[in-house]
C-alpha cells in the first residue's frame, strides 16, 4: 500500500465537504485514517483535517489525491511540480495533471505559480516562469504538461457566507440515470430476505399499476407469496377491477398498447357492481370478479386498505370514505412488516410515509423524481427512491422472484 | 386576394390530419372554402377534400401551399416546376420551395421527377433530370433550385393500419414553451368579465402557493375581490397558518429563500392551535391568526371548502374527513360560480373537474406538465393548461388585478 | 347486429371532434357508416354528420351511444327516457345512464327536461317532471333513474372562438401510464421484421445507455445483429469505454448501483488513451479496448457516426467537431435504414428526425416526456414515443431478441 | 439565551449527520458550540460530538432539541419526561412533544420505558408504566401526554452499510417549491453590485427564451447593460431572428399565446436571408434586421459567441460549426465576467460549466429541476438552480432592472 497525507481547512462540517472527502476515498477503492481533527467550535471557525490517505499504488494514489483537490484537499508536503514533454499533437502524456475549476497553483524551481485560466478537466502547460491550462484538443508535441499530482495545490471556495441567504447549492441524489436493473435484484434479494425472517412486505401502490399492463406481474407477485398487505385507493383497485369485468373491450384495449382513458363509464359501471355485491370478497365469492390483482389479494386472503379520496368516484364499498379511520386501519395493517414497497403513488406513499417506524426500509419507484423527494422533504430519511418505469419495473421483479411467470401474460386474466 | 386549389386524400377525419391542414391555413392568415368533401363512408374508406385557400398576396399563397404539403396537400393543377439559380454559396434564392420529408415529385418537361433523399427544410436541386435535396450550407454557386410551389407534389404517408393496434402518434399541446405572460393576462382579462357578471370565481389551490411565497399575492387578489371561493386540502390551509403563526423562525426562512420542509414540528403545532381555537374563523376572532390567506377569507367573508386526505396531520377543524361529504360540500359550492382557476394541485384539481359542468371555464397552472395533461385525460374537455411557476404567476396576477400590490411584500406579513 | 342513427353538429373537423367519435366506435369494438356528411365550407360554418352505428348487442349499443354524448352526437330518434327504480341504497340499477358533464336534456312525458346540476360518471334521478344528476353515494332505494341512452340527448359545447386566441386545450398523446412491456415486444417484432426484409436498423443513443447499466443488454443487440448504424455523440463513446478500461473503480460502482459521476478524471483520462491509439478501431486492434458497445460496433464490423457538440471534452479523435460535416455523415448513414430506433437523447433524435425521411419508422424511447414531444414538434410526424426507463427497456429487448442474454449481466465485461 | 447540551454519535460526518445538526440550529435562530468532538479514525469507527446549543428562550430550546432528536442527537442529561393532561378531545397541551419516526424511549420514574409505535408528528401518551404515540385526532380528555423535551430520548437508526453497496439515500436540494419571486430579486442586485464593480454579465440562452415571449424583456435587459456576452447556439438566435423577420404573422402568433411551431418555413428562410446579408450584423447595417435580442445586442455592440450543433438547420453565418474552435471563442469571451446566467438551455450550460472557473457565481434558471441537477453533476459545484418558468422570471428581471419596461410589450417589436 502505498500512502500520502492530505490536510484541508474550512467550513468541513456544516458544507458536507468532508463528507465527500470521504466518500471519495472509498469510491477510490482507497482506505484512510483521520489523523488530526480540529473542529471549529462556532459557526463561523473553521476546522482542520489532516488524513492519511492509502491506495493499492502510486498512480492510484496520485489519483486520488488529484481528486481530492476538487474538494480543496492537497497534500501537506506538495514538492515540487513535474513535467513530461508531449509527443503527439492532442495526446497528453499518460499521468498528466487533471485540472479542477478551481484556483491552482504550481511550484516550479520552489516557487507557487498561479495556474492561469483555472478550467476543469484539462491538463497544466508550463512555460518558462508561466502555468496555464490546456484542452486536450489544444496539446502540441514538444509541450510541458505537468504529471502526478506533486507540486500542484488547489485553493478551495470561500465558505459561502449563510447570513447573505438565498438559495441552495445544488446537489442530484435522485436521478434516472442510474442502473435500475440492478437496482430491481437488489430490492427482490431483499424481499426474499424479508421473507425468510418471517416478516410481512407492505405494498403501497398507485392506478398507474394498472395502466401500465403490470397488474399480471403484480398478480403474480401476490401468488409467489410477496405482497403482504396493500395500501392503495379506490383508483387503483377500481382500475383493476374495471379491466377483469370489462375484458373484452379494455382488455384488447390494454393488449394493443393504447392508454386506458377515464371518462368511458366503464370504471363507474365496475364500481357500481361491486357496490350491488357488498364488497370485493363478496363479488369473488359471487364469482362476478375473477380475475385482477384484487382478486388475487381475496384468494390468497392477503390483507388491504383501501383509503379514500376526495378525487373518487363511487367509491367501491370497501374504501374508507374518512381519512382518519383510513389511517388509523393502516397503522393497524403495519403489525409485522418489515419491508414496505411504494410503487407509482405520491398521495398514498407519503400517507404511509407518515405513519412508518424509520427503522422499516422503504423503497420507493416512480417514474416521477418528484414523488421520490417529496416523500423524503416530508420527513422519511430512510426513504430510498428508484426513478424508473413501473410496468417494466414489475414484469422484471416478477420474473426474478415469481417462479413461472411468463413475461407478457395478458393483462386482466384470470390467475 | 390570390387563390389556389389544393386537394387531398385519405383517412383525412379519423387522422386529424384535414383539421390540421385547416389550422395552418387560418394560422398563415389565409382563409379556405371547403368545395368538395367526399366522405369515406366505413372505417376502411378514404375521404377526399378539394380546396379553395386564399390569401393576401402570390407569394404567401406559395409559402401557404408548402405548409400544407407537408400534411399531404397538393395543388390540383401543379403545373411545371420552376427553378432559379443560387448566386452565392450557401445561400438558397428568396423564394426557394423548402421540402418536407415526405416522398416528393418534381414536374420537368412534363414529366414527374423523384426528388432523391427526402429530407425536410432543405431546398431541391435539379441537375439534368434529376433532382435531389440539398442543405443551405451544401449549395453552390450555379446549381439549379427550385423555387415557388408550382410543380412540386408530395405523396402523403400511407394511412396507419389501425388494427395493428399498438402506439400512439405523437403531438404535443402542453408546453412549457408557451409565452405564459400573455396568457396570464388573458387569465386577469377573463376574471375582470366574470365579476362584471356578477358570477363567483372559484380557486382551488396546493401548498405550493405558499412554498413558492406567493401567499402575499394570494392575500391581494382575495381583498381584490378576485377569490369568491376556494377549495383546498389541509395542506394549504396548514401550511398558510404556520407561516402566519410562526412569522419569526419561518417567515425568515421564506424570506431567506430557503424551503419549507416538513418534519419541522410546526405544522403540527399550528394545527394543534386552531384545533384548539375550534376553528379557522374562531382563530381570527380570537386574535390569534392576524395574516395568510386563510385570514384573508375569513376577514371578507369568502367561503371555503376544505377537503382532507390519507395523508393529512391533525387535521385542522374545518377539514372534512369524509371525502364523500367533503363532495357534498363542494358541489354546493359551485352555485353561481362563473370561472375556475386550479393552481399547483392535482389531487383537488382532479375532484373538482370531476363535479364541475363542462360550461364552466377551467385553467389549470402548475409547473408539472403532468397534472395539466392528467386533468384533461379525465374527462375535463374544457379544461386550459399553463405550465408555469406558480409564485412568479400569482405575484404577477396580483400586479395586474390588485391595485396597489407590490411586488414582494413579506410572506406572512398580515394583511 | 344492433344499431342506432346518431347526428352530431358543429365544428366536427377543425375541432377534431369528429375524429373522436369515430375512435371511440371502433374502440368500443362497433362499426360505422357515415350517411351524411354536410362540410361546413368557411371557416365559420358549421358542419353536420349523420351516422349509423352498429354493435353485437342492444346493451353495446346503448353504452356507445351514451360514450359518443360526451362528444355531443345524439340520437336522432331518442325517443322517451325510460327510468328504473332503486333496490339498494348506493347502489344504481344495471343499466343507467351514466353523465357527462355537459347540459343535458331527458324527455319525460313527450317534454323535454334540463336536467340540473350537471356532472359526469352520476346517474339522472328523476322526480315528478324534474332531473337532476346524482352520485352513486348519494342514491337511495326508491329514487327513479334514467336507464339506457334513449330519451337523453346533451347539448354540446359552442365551438372554441378561434379569433380569441387564446391558450391550447388539451389532450395528451404521450404519457408513462401505457402498458410499456407489450409496447416493448411490438418494437422487437417490427425490428425482426426489418431484419428479414434485407434493411437496416439505424440507432441513435445518449450516455444514459452507459449509466442506466444498459450497456451489456447493448453489446447483446449488437452481436444478435440488431444493430446496423450507430448515431450517438462523444459522451456515449466516452462513457462506454470508460467503463470498458476504468472496470476495477467504476465497473464495481456500476455494480453497486451508484450513478457514474463526471468531474471525476477517469473520463478525460479514457479520452486520451483512445486519442493516443489514434481511433477507437485502433484502441480494439492494439487490444487496449476489449469489452463494450463501442468495441461490439468494431468487432461486429457496424458503422457509428459519432458528432460532437460544444459541450465535450476530448472529444475522441473519431468525433466530427465540425457538425456540418458530421450530418453530412449521418446523411450517408441513411443509406438502406428501414428502422430508426432513438434512445435517451434529445440532441441527436432531433438531428436524425431532422435528416431522416418521413418514410422510415422512428421510435423515441426517454424517461423524459419533452424529449419524445419535442422531437414531433420539430417535424418529426411518424415518430412514436414510449415514455419508459432506457435501462429495463433495453435490457428486456435483449432478453426478447438476443438469445442467450442473460439478465444482469456485468456492466463492462468483456464481451 | 438559555442553553442546553446535547450528544450525538455515529457516523456523523460520512453520513451529513453532523452538518444537518448544525443547519438545524442556525435555521431555528439557535447557536452552537462544539465542546467536544472525537472523530472516527477510520471508516468504520463512529464518531462522538457533544454541543452546546444556546436560543432565547426556553420553549425555543426544548422545541430545538427535538427537532435535533430526529438526527438522533439527545440531552445528555434527559432528565425525568414531564407530563400535562389533555383538557379537550383532540387538542395537544400547547408544549406537547412532537414525535419522530424513530425509536423512542421516555424516562418515567426512573426507567426509560419504549415508546410503542414509532410515528412522526405525533404526541407520546402514557398510561401507567406505559407509552405510545397517539395522532391528535385520536387523543381524548384526560390523557397524559409527554411535554417539552426532557425526558425523552431517541435512538439513531444504525448506521447504512456502504459495503452493502446499493442505491442512494434521498434528498432533494433542487425545487420547484421555493419563492421564486425573492430568488430573483437576489440574483438582480447580484447583477447590480457586478455591474458596480465594472465585471461582465454572461448569458447562456436557450430558444425557450424567444418561445416564451421573453425576448422583449430580454432585449430590456440588454438595453439597460446587463447582458455583456451571450453564449447561445443557432436556435436562439434563429428564433429570434425568424419573430423579428415574419412579424406579421409570427408575431401575431406570440401575441395569440400559440407556440411557435417548427417545422414552419419561416426559420430555414429566416436563416437564409442572414446567409445572404453575410452576417447578423451586417443584416442589422442593411436594415434587414430591426428588432429581437441579436438586434439588440449589435446595436449595443455588445459580444456573442454561437456555438452550432449537429441538430441545426443552416445554420446563420456567425455560428461556429466547428465545436472545438466554438469552445476556444467561448473561453476568449471569459475575460472580465464576474457573474454568468444559464437560462433555458442545458447543451449550452453545461459546455459552459464546463469552462468556468469556479470562482465566476453561476445561475442556472430552467422549469426542466434535470437542467439544474445535471449541471451540479457535471462537476460546477457553485452553480445554483432556479426552476421556474423562462418567460415570467425574465419579464420580472426586467421590470427590476429596466427602467421603463412596460410588461407585455410585443415580442417582435422593433426596440
């Protein structure tokens, strides 16, 4: 291993700096040590941190320590800068500089030179008593470029002065540019665990369940055993329900890939006769509804709450119409979860999210970033969100986790 | 006035495409006389449209033909194709004819010539018998372009097969890129009629009014006059109160820019006050609420009708629990109202299009496409949409209808 | 067969309304004729269509005719309103006239009645000579409602004052909640399809492919011979062969599902490497470039055409920096293409929608809806749009066309 | 000041743990010292703070210390929890302890009891030697409920397993929901103290800028001096360009509040009869060219740099074609710029994030929150996002800064 030490100063704590120092480090593939840690003591002192930073080897480490700079890291003993010369024309030599948009400077014969035109991504040309940066495309043979990460310091951004106010800096957490494939076998991994610990999976999930052809997959989740207890509304259970009784029609509807569209009375008709039955159950018993995910959620005899909105039609006869005995029926239904799953629903998500322990994982897919850092604005940290397109996010979960299932059974078959 | 025939053929109803083609020509202010319509009779039949346009002068008549070309329109009698040649490199003559990336033929010597790679905005250039696309910044000095409309036809895409089922075409109608400062004062324009009507204005409202620190705006038109009813969640209602309650910490923090986040006890802390209080108006009373909208409709006596949802803290007293009676209340609600304006919501958006008479204008502002689109998907035919931001569209309503606002008064101030 | 005559006046074409009442007949699985067709010949007049309609049954027929009321054709003969009596509280009778929300009339006892307070998806209580409409919660056992569409007529919307200018209605074409798995295989069979006609298939892509984990389920198209032409721009290139020759740091970060972060050094670092072997092709030739989508191009022996834009870094020396000179390229790519199939890039789609002929079928596949509409706003008419994570869309068309593609295969593996 | 001690171990720094803490403080008006920290060495070990946090008074220091609980920092002497009795069904005694979603113990004589149900938002009940949380709504007359902070302590969830890899924690710094309105008034006196300090204002644009109606206040702003340099591509330019040319009926489109629609003729000849004129200059001396933001900015002889792309059409004859000597013409343009403003347009603000040192503040206002996120991501760390909408936010700028500007004057109108 081979090691360096780094030292930074400023606003560590309260900027998340240090945090991302940190971060780094590990995402390096490097370990450290933290070996002095001067906290400032108000908000307005600075803190002072002086690591140790170890790597595999010596380009590793010079790596890193380049990346550490984008932070206002340097090392404590910089030395002097190095230079290759250039041998092709738009090539810079293999260990070159990798300039932040920081201020940098250089120290060339024991003097600091201050890098002109700071400019990130590009490499650090040295000319006479002169330091510069240059874009690759600019690279001439015979040029000075320095390499490694001796002899160069970045100085860091003053603190950001908060009394002045005004708005955030900008940091993405939530993102569609994620692998979610990945992602998709990490949650099911996770649900099989949940599973074998003997603990309950509490689905919350929203209509576009349903408009997206993923109710077969969904269905198919319930029979392999991984849909506990369902929080939803009456749109969702409605919309499924709607395409079991009106197969014909909606069903080829939903097989030629065109939306479901409210305004058809179709939706009001199915509530309807699940209003003439009493309940969901009873319109199985009946035989009337035989197929759905409601349906499933009946014959397996898996638990559901169904809380209203002001938005509903009908509604079917097992929503709650108050909203404080919905709650107070979903915090019942929470006994022995371990796991809660929140797909493609805002109201019902941060509905549940209200009333969930934090120490209960929760996930939550949408393809909306907006509902995913909503849920987190309002107070569950322990949220962790998958930006991604729920009808393919469901027919791949129920490939991977629901033995049998065939991808692309017809949406609104009877199981 | 200069007249030309055009006709077309196909599926011109079903498609949407004869209304498009009439759009354009009202859009390049021509005008059009339908001569003939020959009706295609089943599903299966094609329709046929011959057409008088008419517009000013000859050489909009051209560019007007061009337009419609690229709906598959063509002039009856196209004549001989005309060219002229290019002066300067990259530079097309004035009156080129500009292609669409439809299939297109060319009239040379009376006989109908292929253009070779159909690429739209592009100019035609003849070389003999042949003649292909160009790009403006491929044209040389010398090549041979045509220009105007005459004898040029291009063969429209064959209809889509319908019953290979599968996506839908696309054409967008909600943007964001739409000159929204315009249409706020058609907006203003509309709710000075509707109160010269002595018809009511119906608002219904998300906490994001408050959020983005539009409350003072809100406040304004409300004591403007220009608010007769609302209809909101707990949400607003809260999230108002708490500004006006706990002006110091979080008033500051509107000022300073920052969001409001929950998790922060004071919602449930201004919410514990008036249910202490025993209600909203009870708290203007008793001197305890002095500013934010809800003080406002208490103060000139505005009704409101608040609807809670699963999500809801407390709720606040005035909030129906009762979704259904929470409808009731609201449909009693809408007599004598004239206009609605929905902002920032799209759970009481939703609900109130659901009970709302298709006469009664509706616009719909948030800055998320989707609830605009949704509104629409459900039903609502009549409803207009602006994507925009709701703070900077209110502060702005409220600077065209209140006299005396000005921009930028405190958030929580009170009134 | 049933069938009925409906009439519908107004503007039928320009407003598109016409279209939607012949989608809704075959969407309902019925069939038409039209038997008038009377063409309103100015842009002011109206225009009038007589229709006959048929269906399997009686009960078809009548919920036809009540879906083409909210468009605002009625019976021609809509004789008397018949009502039937409630049996249970809440619950409506079988057959009941479901509402729109437009005025509507019923005739009871050869009078026509308004019908009061109107408001879609309720029923029509009738008492003595009065109507009114009624939410399904609010009825009771006894009250008489209107059942079946005869003797009901609605009264459509005045047509929209186009001289007012005025905002957009709206009406959404593209939208996540479509079932995207069904969608999905429609596009490998029509790929399939092309494949077997001799033609190619031309696909542009962005650097979300490389982040979104997709870049095996790529390289598996690639070798199953899906993929004939790539247009992409320096970022995709970049990425994919930094993931290629960075595998220890960013393959396992890939791996564990953290998004790739640019300012990182590794990227600038991969760009210098290929510019230093002189072109990708090289990179592979000197085995510096082993595994990836730009390494299954070459190997594979498919043509790219990579354009560059002002944002790159490097760029990789096969980039055209001169973007007239890189459509000049994508232009002579089009050569035998019958499939253009466009993911998670907004820059390119539109540059290829620009060039490409309205002929070739195009599919746009984004998380994001603007890029999709955007890309029909600029021309594109033909183009089809899924809104659906590129990740779980390309990996489930490799599970769907490239046999022996297993799911969750490494990011980076050498192929 | 009153001051209390509070603790806090764990992860404290990796996490953000610590650094919320501190922004909680100082956003509820409090102050802190830290009196002890132990930093965990490595990336295993915990870390330990002990602070002092100092408000005005004490209900300010008990509500601030359970807003710190939701961290997981307690009192280090918690004392005995205290409780009041509820006097009204529904009603919280005013110092009611607002709960977290975290595990909770209350000391009770002597022993730390487990508070049942773990829920945010809501009251501790205890009813002998037992405790629970308990929703507002469901408290009654006679309860004893837990007030003011001591007492009580939480326990922090375990710390996240980095090695488990997986997906991101949650945290949304980017918004739609912030007051928009204040955020530009900053940025405005931003623009007038630059300004004082005789330093350039950069602008990046994009078209939405011309879509949106806001080319009249952008050309305000131009004439008023706060725009020294543009950086744009051909579609800004081009539109903008196109509205001044075809006035008449483009113009009137604008005013009707219609987008512009590509796919008109009208750009590609706007285009064209620049070409012709040699230059947008030149166009502007041969009184072609008469109004719109290019106008203005020749007139005012002040600088632009267009940087092309591979989706233009022409493109106009000042534009780079060439994207790396379109980059070298960006960072000459550099020189002097004290503030830089992105508007509208991610390709163009990234490339110039991309050059920026990071000295130069950076705004980046677009309605698209992915614009403002990827921007951060691509390694410009000071930027700072507005989302909001282009067309209101740039009117409102104007009337800030252009004396005389009258909101809505007609886009297209000469200057």
């Amino acid at each position: 291993m081979i090691s360096e030490t780094v030292e930074i100063r400023g606003h560590l704590i309260d900027s998340g700096v240090l945090s991302r120092v940190l971060d780094d480090i590990l995402e390096y593939g490097g370990d450290y040590s933290i070996d002095t840690f001067e906290v400032g003591k108000t908000p307005l002192d600075e803190s002072y941190a002086l690591l140790t930073i170890r790597t595999e080897d010596a380009v590793d480490v010079a790596r890193l320590v380049m990346r550490l700079q984008t932070h206002g890291a340097n090392l404590t003993d910089p030395g002097e800068a190095h230079t290759s010369e250039v041998e092709t024309d738009g090539v810079f030599p293999d260990d070159f500089y990798s300039t932040t948009n920081l201020e940098t400077v250089v120290r060339l014969g024991g003097t600091w030179v201050p890098v002109e035109n700071p400019e990130m991504d590009c490499g650090i040309v040295v000319k006479g008593d002169r330091a510069r940066t240059i874009a690759v495309s600019d690279v001439r043979r015979g040029d000075q470029l320095v390499c490694g990460a001796s002899g160069v310091k970045v100085v860091p951004l003053p603190a950001i002065d908060r009394s002045a106010g005004g708005f955030e800096f900008m940091k993405s957490d939530v993102s569609s540019e994620k692998p979610q494939a990945l992602l998709m076998r990490q949650i099911a991994q996770q649900m099989r665990d949940i599973k074998e610990e003997g603990r309950k999976i509490l689905w919350v999930g929203g209509p576009a369940v349903v408009h997206t052809g993923a109710a077969p997959a969904m269905v198919a989740l319930v029979e392999a055993g991984f849909v506990d207890i369902l929080f939803a509304g009456n749109a969702l259970a409605t919309h499924d329900i709607e395409a079991a009784l009106f197969g014909t029609s909606l069903g080829v509807d939903l097989q030629q890939g065109r939306g479901v569209e409210h305004g058809h009375e179709h939706h009001i008709r199915a509530i309807n006769q699940i209003r003439k039955a009493g309940s969901i159950a009873q319109a199985v018993e009946q035989g009337i509804l035989t197929g759905g995910i409601m349906h499933a959620m009946v014959k397996h005899r898996k638990d559901f709450v169904l809380v209203g909105s002001v938005r509903d039609d009908g509604p079917l006869p097992d929503v709650y119409t108050d909203v404080i005995e919905g709650q107070r029926a979903m915090r019942a239904g929470l006994a022995g979860v371990g796991f809660a799953i929140m797909v493609a629903t805002m109201l019902h998500s941060v509905a549940t999210g209200n009333i969930l322990p934090a120490s209960i994982p929760l996930v939550c897919v949408d393809i909306n970033p907006a509902t995913v850092t909503k849920l987190a604005d309002r107070g569950s940290a322990q949220a962790r969100g998958i930006v991604t397109d729920i009808g393919l996010f469901l027919e791949q979960l129920a490939l991977e986790l629901a033995p049998g299932y065939r991808a692309g059974e017809r949406p609104g078959d009877p199981a």
